[in-house]
C-alpha cells in the first residue's frame, strides 16, 4: 500500500500529547488503557488474548504483520484489544500458514490499528509516566476533540472487565490434540490418568485448557460468577483460575468464590488474574503497576531458581499484605522483585502471576501444570485411603 492510498489516523494520549499516523485496521475509534508489549513474536497471540480487553497495545518490534494471521495461533475466538499501534506494517504476509492479513483481520473485526508513528518514543513515555488512557481515531482527527473523550474514560483500576470476557455458559474444552502443540511428552507419560479439572473463566486463553488438556484433564470451563457449590457438584480434582482482564480487587464474585473454595481441601492452580485473585482469596491486597509486565522474556525465580515467562498484567500482589503464616512467596519477577508467585504452606494450593502455557514465549515453567496434576493425584490417592480405611 502506498501512502497515497492510506487512511490518516490519530493518536491521543491522556497527558494530551498526540501522534499522526496511517490506519491499517478498521476506521473506528477506540480509547482505552495505553500499554506496551516487548515481544518480538507473538501478535496474534497477544491481539487474542482476553487478558487485554479494555487495551490499545503499543508493540515494540518494529514491524507487525510479516507473518499473518492463521486459526491456530488464535487464543480467543476474536481480538479483544481496543486497539493496536505500531511503527511499521507488513500488508503482504509470507508464511505457509497465513489465510489473511494483519489489517485485513483487524478491519473484520472493527478494531483500529495506528501505524508510521515513533513507538519508541510513546514506549519511553508509558516507562516514565505510566500507563494511561488514549485514543485512536480515523474519523476524529482533531487533537482537543479526541482528548476530551479520552479523560472521559474510566480508569483500569476499580474496573471489572470479567464479565466482558467470561463464558456466558459451561462447556467442555475438546480440541484434536496434534503434534505442533505437544511437548513435554516424557512428563505427560508419567500420569496416566485423567483428572475433573473446573476452569473459572475469568478471560481464559485456549493454550491453557490445551496445556491442562494434554496433562490428562477433562476441563469443564464455567463462568466466572459459578457458585461454589455448583462448581463442587462436578466433583472435580482440582479448580483452576484463569488469566483475565481489569482490577482483580473489582472481581468480587470471583473472590469470594475462590474465598469458599480453599475449605474444599481440592488443588487450587491459579494463572495471572488467577493469581491476583487467590491472593484476595487468601487475605492479601493487590496494587496497580506503574506501567505493568508484558513480554516474553520476563526472569522469575527464587533461591537460584531462574525462568523466563511470558508476562502480562497491570496489577500485582503487596507483598507485605501477605499472611505469612499461612502462605509463602514462591517466585520473584527478577526485574522489579514483585510478587511473581504464592504457595500455601499446607494446602494444595498455588498461584504465579505469568504464563506458563506460553503462547507464544518460553516454556520453562510448563512443569507447573504437572505440579498441579501430581497434587491432584495425591489428594485422590489421599482420599481413596481414608475411604478405604
């Protein structure tokens, strides 16, 4: 495409500083929180994922789109930024797998894209200001006009954005298992069992039902605001809680669900704002980051222990809000030494605040989702013993 050709768009951030670019997805207006990511793959993956609703996503790569969009690489069944901004854009993918095109994709799906900017420069900004509201816009490009809208807007802390993303019915998870997304078979091996797992949707990514699925789990997925005792009626094995959008304090059904869950006694496995909420769960309090985590190269660890994970939040849990008799600290972000993950100290319960399924990233940390099938393994073991006694 040339620049004849393209549709002029406008970028308005928070603080009223502006930015004049090309459209390259849909001719709409979109405000919603300004973040950046840092992965230099990964689009796809990133634009699908329900974790980023109520998002404009700033990629740092400096090209987007060289590979496509392809079903398989979908972690949703639609894009659930609010937007997208890059530096440059590839109109003409080259991979075996692309069926279209990045702004083609994003046009079917209505959400505008901002191109032919300096995403270093916003980046920086984000880095030293924080994280704010901002708008893209092809049909206002009148700066005042678009900031009003923009300091309209609600902020992320204090939003629910759950039940935006949540599965409005239960469901089974079923998906062909193939060879491209199995690893890990000598630990897969090793189970040879199948577990009940219930999945709380609060935005779940399909790669973490696939993960869960190819540990041996039957994964019923239900709504964020199931009620416990619906949840124990399937008389699952173990409870998962699922990554998602928005301020986990403001997710309060799905608090005091977990709250009431923890005296079941079952495996508790909790991903991102799976986390954050368990940490509510358990009497901790959460915090908005500056300018969150989002990449795929984030360290982890603890005690010599390093992973590298795939990350992708605004909130974190406070450290000192821990009740440390019942629950310990069991990774670190090594960057910033944030609360990365949590264990209780008797119960078989645990959380990490990034992404062990990848897609895309590292698969250091997928010996987390054995973990979680070895601890429901011993409490049916457990169980069977004590009925048997």
């Amino acid at each position: 495409m040339s620049l004849s050709d393209a549709i002029p768009a406008l970028l308005v951030l928070a603080d009223g500083s502006s930015y004049r670019g090309w459209s390259f997805g849909a001719t709409e207006t979109a405000i919603g929180e300004v973040v950046f990511n840092t992965g230099m793959t990964g689009y796809q993956e990133v634009l699908t994922d329900p974790s980023y609703c109520g998002q404009i996503v700033i990629f740092t790569y400096p090209e987007l789109g060289n590979t496509g969009i392809n079903p398989e690489d979908e972690e949703s069944a639609k894009p659930y930024v609010k937007g997208a901004i890059a530096r440059n854009i590839c109109h003409k993918p080259s991979n075996w797998r692309s069926s279209q095109s990045l702004p083609n994709y994003l046009q079917q799906h209505r959400v505008p894209g901002i191109y032919g900017i300096d995403t270093r420069a916003i980046t920086r900004k984000i880095r030293t200001v924080g994280a704010m509201n901002g708008g893209i816009s092809t049909a206002i490009l009148d700066e005042v006009e678009l900031l009003e809208m923009v300091q309209a807007a609600p902020n992320m802390t204090g939003l629910n954005l759950v039940k935006e993303v949540t599965t409005p019915a239960v469901y089974e998870w079923h998906e062909a298992t193939t060879t491209p997304w199995e690893f890990n078979s000598e630990a897969i091996a090793k189970i040879g069992e199948t577990f009940t797992v219930v999945a709380l949707d609060f935005g779940v990514k399909r790669n973490i039902l696939r993960r869960l699925a190819s540990y041996g789990c039957r994964v019923i997925v239900v709504p964020a605001d199931t009620q416990p005792e619906e949840i124990l009626k399937y008389n699952p094995d173990g409870i998962f809680l699922s990554n998602g959008p928005g301020d986990p304090a403001a997710v309060t059904e799905g608090i005091t669900t977990t709250k009431a869950l923890l005296s079941s006694q079952k495996p508790i496995f909790g991903i991102c704002m799976g986390h954050q909420i368990l940490g509510h769960a358990l009497g901790a309090e959460t915090f908005k980051l500056k300018f969150g985590h989002r990449g795929l190269n984030q360290p982890a660890g603890l005690k010599q222990r390093v992973e590298i994970t795939s990350q992708n939040h605004s909130f974190a849990i406070d450290p000192d809000s821990l009740p440390t008799a019942t629950v310990e600290i069991s990774h670190l972000n090594l960057n910033d030494l944030t609360v990365a993950g949590v264990r209780h100290k008797s119960l078989p319960v645990f959380s990490v605040q990034y992404h062990p399924e990848a897609s895309p990233g590292p698969h250091d940390a997928d010996y987390l989702f054995e973990q979680f099938v070895i601890q429901m393994q011993a409490t049916r073991q457990a169980t069977s013993g004590a009925s048997n006694a």
